[in-house]
C-alpha cells in the first residue's frame, strides 16, 4: 500500500497516534473540534488580503498555509477513520449530488447557492 494514497496516511496517522497512546483522545468530537481550530486557522492567513494577495502568496506564507492544510487534512482522515467512512466514496457521491443540484446548463457562470435555483 501506498503512503501517498488515502488508506495509506490513514494507517500511518493510526500508527502514529496508537504509538503515542493518543487514541482514546480522538473522539468524533474532539477530531470534528480540533478540525474546526485549524480551519480557522488557515483562513487568518488568507484574512484582509486582497483576491490578488491571495493568489500570490510568498513562499514562506506557501509553506505556512501547506501545514495548515496538512493539519485539517489529517484531523479529516482521523476523523473518517473514527466513524468508519470512507472519505473518496463520501467524495464522489457529493460530487455526484452536485451535478444534479447544479446542472451546467443552469449554473453556468452564476454563483448563487442551489436554493437560489430551485425557485
């Protein structure tokens, strides 16, 4: 198995926290909690830059958001891991609603929410 698929960081991160006896502390709630800390995070870094700002960022700042990635992406894998779902089938299938919630041909170019078409 791959450390670069899914299933793969998945063991390691399971590895690792076992290792550290740090299991019992991943509850759904304290993963879905510390999730919500780092997405609030990586949003200070983007907070009162300017769209152009956003889109350049220095490579230090690059390396900084990376992490900030990195940490929700890990709390993510843990989480899923911890209530047995599968994160590329939950993926696809939201992918999928999506399509049908907002079809081309509707959405084209317009940003609106699907409420906002369905009236």
């Amino acid at each position: 198995m791959s450390e670069d698929s899914l299933q793969g960081l998945n063991l390691r991160l399971l590895r690792f926290a076992r290792e550290r006896g740090w299991e019992r502390f991943h509850s759904p709630k304290n993963l879905a909690m510390a999730l919500a800390g780092e997405c609030g995070e990586l949003i200070e870094h983007f907070q009162w830059l300017t769209e152009e700002q956003s889109a350049s960022l220095t490579p230090e700042k690059k390396r900084e958001v990376a992490f900030e990635m990195a940490d929700i992406l890990i709390y993510l894998i843990r989480l899923a891991e911890r209530l047995d779902l599968d994160l590329l089938d939950a993926a696809a299938a939201k992918i999928a609603d999506n399509e049908r919630r907002y079809p081309v041909h509707k959405v084209y170019g317009d940003a609106r929410r699907a409420a906002e078409y369905e009236n």
